[in-house]
C-alpha cells in the first residue's frame, strides 16, 4: 500500500509540473512569457505552447482585440470665445506591440485606458481652446477629431512608443454646462416669443388690410350695382312713359279711364281706409258710373 501510494504521489506531482509547463494562448489575446520578472517571450499566434514550471517562468495575458475608450470626466472646457462647453467622446485603440506596452504603460488594459484617457483630455483641451462653439457644431468638427487623433498619435509614438494603435477618435456630444444651457434656453424661448409675436402683429395689420380693401372693394361693387341699376330704371321708366304717351295719345278717352283705374286701385288699397264723398256729385267716381269726366277747362 505504501508503494502505491508513493507511485500515485509521484505521478500526481508529475501531472502537476507538466500542468505548470503547458498554457494555452487564445486567439483573442497575446501570450507574454515572463523569466525571473523579464519578457522571455511573447507569443502572438493560438495554440498550445510550453514553459518552464514557476517560478521560473510565468505567463500573462493581454487582450489583443480593439478597444473602446470612453469618456467620463464631465469638467468643462473653455472655448475661444471663452465658453465652458462639455465634450463627451471616445477612443477606438489595440495594443499592437505588448513587449513595449508592458515595458512603458503595465501589464492589464486598464493601465493604457487609463493613460490614454489623460493623453486625449488634454489634446481636447488643447483643440476646443482654438475653436469657437460654432466650429465644433460645424464641419470643422471633423478636423478637430482629426487633430485629436494626431495629437494623442505623437503623445503614443514618442520617445518611449507605448505599443499601441489608436485607430479613431469620436466626438459624441457637445453641450454646454448647466447654467448656461438653463440661460440660453431662456434666451432662445425670449427670442422665439419675440419672433412670434412680430408675426402675430404683421398678420393682424395684414388682416385689416385685407379686410379694408375688401369693404373698399364691396362698396364700390355696391355702388356700382345701384348706378347701374337706377340707369336702367331710368331707361324703363323712359321706355314705359313714352309707351304710355303714344298708347294714351291714340285714345284720349281710354287714357282719362285707365288713369281713373289707377286712382280707384291707390284709394283702396287698405281695407281700412275710409272716404266721404258724394258718388252723385264728386268727378272721382264718375268713371265708376259709366261716364267720362269731362276734360279739365283750361
């Protein structure tokens, strides 16, 4: 039994060291071979590789994937007009060299994220200074990512490269801070009530025009409806006169009676009226008994 387990021991203790030499390098990452604290090795394609058991040799992992950098300081900038504005952005960045990277950034992706957040902060400080609110809400918004961009590439690339590519840099919101967001709110609102209300007034006095003109236009349409209408009233009372005076002179006798017709329908036309006369003595109703007045003496 003692031999036995001896030999299970050992070979356990075996599986160990050669668990220990084996790793695997994922196709994602990069494979950094460290001897006694130094780079050994680094290893860039997947697969199965070996080492030396610790402490000896170890080995770490670094993303080799593209990155996303985001912003979050909220600290406003100074524009050249000197306005406070906040710039939200963000950074598409990969290690690309991981022996220069661990030698002059560390060892995770939180190191570079970190650095290269300050490096872009103040390159964005540095562009915003030079340009007024108008450029940055403009087309030459995309020049100053640009020179962000070219910026952070000379920081990235210096003396001592620090391993990595920074492939875009985004603008995604600029605005201004608070209090003055709250008065330009306030501003833009006075000057659209202002607008508004010009507009309101130039319609009123548009309206009255319209509508003077359009009375203007009623009465002379009007009057000239009544001038043309008494004009050809005028013609047919003309008309109806001198119809009159050629029948009446043809027949005076029947003229003297039509006329008496026309007394008789004037008198009664109300139910109510009431006259005195005497019908043996008074000319009036003459014609009603069978006769013709005689003609007026002159």
């Amino acid at each position: 039994m003692n031999r036995l387990g001896f030999v299970i021991s050992s070979l356990l203790f075996v599986l160990a060291i050669a668990s220990s030499t084996l790793f695997v390098v994922d196709q994602r990452q990069f494979g950094v071979v460290f001897a006694l604290g130094q780079i050994k090795e680094v290893i860039t394609e997947p697969g199965l590789n070996f080492k030396l058991p610790p402490p000896f040799q170890n080995v770490s992992y670094i993303d080799k994937r593209l990155l996303t950098l985001d912003s979050t300081d909220n600290e406003p900038v100074l524009t050249a007009e000197k306005q406070r504005v906040v710039i939200d952005w963000y950074v598409r960045w990969r290690i690309s060299e991981p022996t220069e990277y661990i030698r002059n950034v560390g060892t995770t992706e939180a190191a570079g994220a970190s650095q290269l957040n300050r490096v872009v902060r103040n390159a964005f400080q540095e562009e915003v200074n030079k340009r007024t609110v108008k450029e940055l809400l403009s087309a030459k918004r995309e020049e100053v990512m640009d020179d962000v961009k070219k910026e952070v590439l000379s920081q990235v690339r210096g003396v001592k490269p620090w391993g990595v590519d920074v492939i875009d840099v985004r603008i995604t919101r600029v605005d201004y801070v608070d209090a003055i967001t709250e008065s330009v709110y306030r501003r833009m609102e006075a000057e659209r009530k202002r607008v508004a209300n010009e507009l309101r007034s130039t319609g009123f006095a548009e309206g009255e025009k319209i509508r003077a003109d359009a009375d203007r236009q009623r009465e002379i349409t009007v009057s000239n409806a009544y001038r043309d209408a008494q004009k050809i009233k005028g013609e047919g009372d003309a008309n109806a006169s001198r119809l009159y005076a050629e029948a009446f002179g043809r027949d005076p006798q029947f003229a003297q009676f039509y006329r008496s017709l026309d007394a008789y329908k004037s008198s009664f036309a109300s139910k109510n009226d009431v006259m005195v006369l005497d019908p043996s003595s008074s000319e009036f109703f003459k014609s009603m008994r069978g006769g013709v007045p005689a003609p007026a003496k002159k």
